[in-house]
C-alpha cells in the first residue's frame, strides 16, 4: 500500500490541530500507522482505492473534515488561464489522452517538495498501472515559453533527461537512463513517440518516460505547469488530484485549453459529481440508524457535500479529486467512518454454530510447522501472475491457464498453475538481504479448471546444489507419508539444468519436480546466486 511521510509540525499547521489530537483519530479515517513513530514525523499506509490521500495535503484536507474543524465540500476556483496545448494527430495512436493545468503561486519548502513528488509516484503506481495507463510531469513553467505542442516525435529526437547532464536520443534514453529502463516496454513497437515541448521545441517532457532537465521543480519554483498523459480517463483524476493537492499549499489553479481535433477541452474540471442516495439502504448495509440530515452530516465529515432531498432521500456531491466512488455502497463506507466505526453497537449473532478446520487447513498447518522447522520461512506469493514470468522465464512451455477477463495490470493475466515462479520473484525482491535464503509456500494453484494445493520451497546461495534439494524432498516426503509410493525419475523440465533436476512419480502421475535451477531462469529473473527449488503437489479441492 502507498506510505505518506506526515511531518508533525507540518500537519499541525495544515490541519488546525495538535499532533496527539492528529494521531488519535487518524487511524479511525482508514489509515494504518507505521510501528515505529520518528520524533519529527510518521510514516501512515493507505488503502490504494483512496489515491486523494497520497499526500499530506490530501490527508490534512481530509482530517479537516473527520475532527469537524472544516466539514463539507472542499471549494477550489480555477482560473481561465491564458496557456494553451496542441495536441497534434500523431500521438493518438500512442498515448491519446492528455489533461493540463497551471498552479501559481506556491511556496515550496523541503517537505512540500518532497510530497509532490511522493504523491506522483504513488499515482503513477496506484491510478497509472505503472505510469501504462496514467503518467505525470511536473515543470517550472517560468522556464519555458507557452503555446506548447503535444506530438508524436522521432525516436532520434534529442533533449537532455532530467538528472542527467547531456543530450541523448529518446530511443537512447529507453537502454540508458534509468526510467527509460523501467518504463521503455510501455513504447514497445511505437514508431513514435509522445513529447511536449514548447513555442521554441524546448522540451519539457517524454512521457511516460522522463521530463527534461529543463524544467526541473527546485524549492524556488512558484509556477508549475502539470501534464497528465495516458490510455484510460483516469487522467483526469490523476489531474484533479494533483492540482488540488497544491491548492492546499496555496496554489492558485489556472485551466488549460488543450486543443484537439474532437473539440476543444479545458482542464482541469473539479465540478463535483452528483447522486442522490438513500437513507434506508445506508442503515440496512451499515447498521445504524440514521434519518437523512444525520446521513448528510456523516458525509460531510468525509468532505461530501450533503444535504435532504425529502424523505429518507440525501443529494451527495462527490469531490472532483475522488476517484473511488463507483456505487452507493462506496458512499454508505464514508458515511460509516465519518459516523465512527466505534460508535456502531455490537450485535452477537442470532445463530450459534460451531466449527471446525477444513481438512486442508489441517494438512497446510502440518506442513508449514515441518518446513518451519527445517529452517525455512513462509511467503505468501498472489495468487495472480502472468505468462512472462510463469512460463519464459522458469523456461516451461505455455500451458492451458485460467485467464483474467479483465486484468488490471499486465502483471496478473492469469491464475498461478505452479508456485516456484512466485518464489524466485520473491529472492529477486530480496537481494539486498544477506544469503542464504531459504523460503516455501503452501498455497493453492489452477491447473485444467481444477484447484490443486502445492507446497513448493526454494533456497539461494553459494552452495546450493542438487544433494541439498534431494535430501529436502527425501525429508518432505517421508513426513508426508509418500516414501513407499513414489518414484523419483530423471526430470525433462527446462527449469532444472539438464541431469540435476527430478519428477516425483506417483502411480505413473507426476506430483513434483525438484533440482538446480536452470541459469537462464536465474538471470531471468536477476538473481546471480545458485539456487534449487521443490514443488510437490499433495492435494486437490
């Protein structure tokens, strides 16, 4: 989950209450705080469906509201601006959808800076799917010279990248810099690619790469021009999002008139959204008991605007910076916080059942007390993962797997069939630990529409060879009971190096494999060490 860094003394000023006051009722509005508070400040998690709280600004915005020191609608006026962006007919088929703004008037310290720039990685994780469908660019526009012109560019075009000090081609920027790195796959097969630049060519982003060095943020920077590019509409969220964020610091927001040849649109829009919700069906799916003023008031304390509309009806208007209200029952979720969860009353249950460990439950408890004891630790990899890295890098052929209809990221298309892939994503997630590393999982895998339970373990380091994994698999399967009906066979899987892996055979069924990975599956997967694997599959749902 996303973590904002909250400076004390910063939110005290923003918010209009004390630190203990802040700390207290924090944790009520649907943050996690970190274990460990640092003298000056606070690390806090929250959920990804509330992106507006990515940043201090959002948050103290929001506790204005939960402590009733400034409930209701959030008003923000955008200035007509006078800016103008181009959008050229070239980049559509790239990366069509683009929103601008202009925020004046900031005044930038050390921590705001910082906070911009959280709040924009975290939205490009969180609203951009990795900067694929949402990317972000923040300018010193006092650099550079309006109109500016969004386009299609030759990948030979040339500017310097930000923290960098040299010109370099964008088709060099994607092998070289960093970002470009990360990021470059999401330009794979374009032709062209997306830049800003402005009156004079003067470029002031590559997106969803790198913006310039020319218009680098310093704490000196009053002016920022702000570009949101992506696939999906949630670029304008994401714009909406920002600009407000600045508002809070004392930015005055001017729109942006991005010309286009579907029609002229200026951004940022922060009319707020209007439904009409009802009072019953919040007190059925929430369990208070509410007529429609005290609803409105709840929902004010979430920073709705609310009011009666007759009966058991409340009119909400929903914040233009809220991009996780899709359905009443999202709205009826605030109106319980800002009612407080401590304030709803317990109720036992009008059944008495009793219960008891699924069988499986059972045998997962057994086996992780075995392998615990063997000296491994337990991961608990997603259950979602995709081609790339469950099949070409383990160097398995594709097999029949159970499709995402809708993923809502290229990292998790289909159901996991194995486990052992999950773990080598966790030793490269891991690397800057100290070796060994020794880990497994329990978990359940899809195989053919069926739902099997596996159990697959895996060790890294200098020594890891073939004789440790095999005394592994010789110890599991005698705990497990197995020993008198398997077979243990020379393994063809091209995750294993070719006479140091093995299957294990049960009435002529493969049940498991163990060996020394594959090089090739540890570069895949950047790992630089040996390592061996097991995968063993004991039981079927």
């Amino acid at each position: 989950m996303p973590v904002v860094r909250l400076y004390y003394q910063d939110m005290e000023e923003m918010v209009g209450a004390s630190r203990d006051t802040i700390m207290s009722r924090l944790a009520m509005m649907g943050a996690d705080i970190g274990k460990r508070a640092e003298e000056d400040h606070v690390d806090v998690e929250f959920f990804p469906d509330r992106p507006d709280l990515y940043s201090p600004e959002g948050v103290a915005r929001a506790l204005r509201g939960f402590l009733d020191i400034k409930p209701g609608l959030p008003q923000y006026t955008v200035e007509q601006g006078p800016i103008v962006l181009q959008v050229d007919e070239s980049v559509k088929a790239v990366r069509p959808l683009i929103g601008c703004a202009v925020v004046r008037g900031l005044e930038f310290s050390s921590e705001s800076i910082e906070s911009l720039m959280g709040l924009q990685e975290d939205l490009h994780w969180g609203l951009g799917r990795n900067r694929r469908k949402v990317a972000i660019g923040v300018h010193d526009i006092s650099r550079v010279t309006p109109p500016f012109r969004y386009f299609g560019a030759d990948p030979g075009c040339s500017f310097v990248p930000l923290d960098f000090s040299e010109e370099m081609t964008m088709a060099e920027m994607l092998k070289k810099h960093p970002k470009g790195k990360d990021y470059g796959h999401i330009l794979q097969g374009c032709d062209r690619y997306p830049l800003i630049v402005d009156s004079q060519d003067r470029v002031l982003s590559f997106p969803p790469i790198i913006n310039g060095e020319l218009t680098r943020v310093e704490e000196d920077s009053s002016d920022l021009f702000i570009d949101v590019t992506g696939t999906d509409p949630a670029v304008f969220k994401a714009l909406n999002i920002v600009v407000t964020s600045l508002a809070e610091r004392g930015g005055r927001i001017e729109s942006v008139l991005v010309k286009r040849s579907e029609g002229d649109l200026a951004t940022p829009n922060l009319e707020p959204a209007r439904w009409t919700i009802a009072a019953k069906e919040a007190n059925d799916l929430i369990g208070f008991d509410l007529d429609a003023e005290g609803l409105a008031q709840c929902l004010e304390r979430m920073r709705f605007g609310a009011r009666p509309a007759g009966g058991d009806r409340v009119e909400v208007l929903v914040p233009a910076f809220r991009a996780d209200i899709m359905h009443s029952w999202d709205i009826f979720e605030d109106a319980a916080k800002g009612y407080g969860y401590e304030n709803l009353q317990e109720e036992l249950p009008k059944t008495v059942t009793v219960g008891k460990s699924h069988p499986s439950e059972v045998k997962k408890a057994e086996i992780r007390e075995l392998m615990a004891g063997l000296g491994y630790l337990e991961t608990m990899p997603f259950t979602l993962t995709n081609e790339t890295a469950h099949f070409h890098n383990m160097r398995r052929k594709p097999e029949a797997s159970t499709r995402v209809l809708h993923p809502i990221s290229e990292l998790h298309t289909i159901l996991r069939t194995s486990l052992l892939s999950s773990l080598l994503e966790i030793f490269s997630l891991n690397q800057h630990h100290p070796l060994p590393q020794r880990i497994f999982s329990v978990g359940d895998v899809v195989q053919k529409g069926r739902t099997h339970m596996n159990l697959a373990a895996a060790s890294i380091h200098s020594a890891a060879g073939f004789s440790l994994i095999r005394s592994l698999a010789d110890v599991v399967l005698q705990e497990m009971g197995w020993q008198e009906e398997i077979k243990i066979v020379p393994s063809e899987d091209g995750a294993f190096l070719p006479g140091r892996g093995a299957d294990i055979l049960e009435n002529g069924q493969k049940k498991g494999c163990f060996g020394e990975l594959h090089p090739l599956v540890l570069r895949s997967f950047g790992l630089e060490q040996p390592a061996v694997a097991l995968e063993i599959q004991w039981g079927q749902l």
